[in-house]
DNA sequence: CTTGCCCCTGACGCGCGGGGCAGGGGTTAG
DNA sequence: CTAACCCCTGCCCCGCGCGTCAGGGGCAAG
C-alpha cells in the first residue's frame, strides 16, 4: 500500500506539485508533516485525501483564505469514517455552506459586473449582440 | 483658459491622479510632454481629453497594453478637428474594433467561465438557483 | 563510491493599474 | 523671506496561487 511518502509522489497522487503542498502547508491547510530525520516531509494516505478535497473546493472558487479559516474542518472531510460526506461531489454543506454562499455572490456580482461591461463595449461596436 | 497646467491640474481636469499621468506616459499611453527649465510636466488641454479617453477605454475593459499598440490611434481621437467621432460615447469603431472584438470574446468567455463555476458551486448546496 | 533523481529553505516573479513613501527641489502667496 | 504646497525620480506594495530559480543536502541503485 502507498503507507508513508514522500513530498513528490504525494503530490503527485494528489494530482498536484510538490510546491503546492509546501504551500498549502504555510498557509495552515495542512498540518505540519512528520519529518525524516534529514528533515524530509513524509506523508499518509490520508493527506493525499484532504489535498485532493482541498484542490476539488479550490477549483470550485473558494479561496486559499477561505479555507485556511475553515481548515479543522477539512480534517473532518479527509477522515475515514464517513460523516455523511467522503464522497465525490458532496463536500459536506452544512460545515462549507456559509463560505460558499459568500462565494457565490461575489460570482453573481462579478458575473453582473462583466455583463453589463460586455453590454456597454458591444454597444460601441454597432449592436453585435447575438 | 487652461492653457499650461501642471500635472496635478490636468490630473485632476481628467478625473484622475498625477500618479496616473506619469503611468500612461511611461507605458506610452501618453507622449512626453514638455518640460518647465526645471523639470516639471507641462500639459495642454488636448492632454486632458486625451485622458478622458483612455480613461474611459480602460473603464470599457481594454488593457493599457491594448492601448499602447494603438496609441497613435488616440492621438485622432484626442484632436480637435472631429473625424466622426470625438463626441462621448463613440470612440471610432473603425479604429478599435479588432481589439473591441477581442476583448468582448474574452469577457465572453470570462462570463461562461464564471457561469459554470457558479452552477458547479450551487449544486453543492442544495439548487439555489432563483 | 558514484551517479542521478529527489528533497530542503528562502526569495523573487507574475499580471494589472496604479498607491504610497522617501528624499530632494520648485513655486507662489503673504 | 518663509511657509505651504506642489512636483521630481526611484523604489517597494497590493491580491492570488502557486512557478521558478539558487544553492545546498539526502537516498537508492549499480
């Protein structure tokens, strides 16, 4: 089984980069890792999890920030008990839903904004609304 | 009239900043202008309309970069003599419509991105879309 | 033992439109 | 003449999610 590895093959079965999980780290979406005793990160299964549902929320527009304020409740998600989560496409709502409507009215803000940018150019242009 | 004024006079004509003024010129938005015998920004009124607009192109979405590769092109525009434009609200179709239709596909698709990234979000907590 | 890949920390880069500050000199009304 | 502004250049700062060196050390196979 893929018990303890390192910091390139965990990020690669994460399907991240090695700095990305340094990074994550410094900014407290990952606990500390244990060390080798040449000071090499060394990572389980269970890390690889919570990167992959930390990437799976990034990609869904939460911020780094956002995550990081919320990141003991990641542990929960990356557990492997099911807590009514754990799987694919369901991050657990009540825990993420303050957050993510946050999220979605800076979407729906910035979606208006863009629209009505996109009006105002298309109408220096003659009318090319489709 | 305002013949010659400093920079923070035809900032200020222009609804912006002198910090503005020196950005555009380095980034060749703005020629360089006159110089007092002691160094100091003299502009004209032809500036300060020049100003306006670019500044009311960057406002429509366009990159001072977009700009810069047309500068010559503002140069009419800011000019007296009108050549079917030069009132607000026509910036001279002819002139920037490529870079026009370039920045309406990438709001374009900007907009279609965000879009689905708001879908992607909704659906995790529950269908909220009104 | 060597070779070659992997890992470490720390620091800078990016894109964008400027903001802010430091340290110096100009200008003008009283 | 002096105070109170204004202007000059040059430099670092912002947000965001990392990428990319630079300069060193570790680790397993041959």
């Amino acid at each position: 089984m893929a018990g303890r590895m390192r910091i390139g093959d965990a990020a690669a079965a994460a399907g991240t980069t090695p700095r990305a999980l340094r990074f994550y780290e410094q900014r407290g979406l990952l606990p500390p890792p244990v060390r080798t005793a040449a000071g090499q990160r060394e990572y389980g299964p269970e890390t690889v999890t919570r990167v992959r549902v930390i990437r799976a929320l990034l990609a869904l527009g939460l911020t780094v920030e956002d995550l990081a304020s919320r990141s003991h409740r990641l542990d929960l998600l990356a557990s492997d008990p099911p807590r009514s989560c754990a799987s694919e496409g369901d991050f657990g709502p009540d825990t993420f839903a303050p957050v993510i409507a946050q999220r979605l009215a800076a979407l729906d803000a910035e979606i208006a904004r863009l629209t009505r940018l996109r009006e105002a150019l298309a109408r220096h242009t003659g009318a090319v609304v489709p």
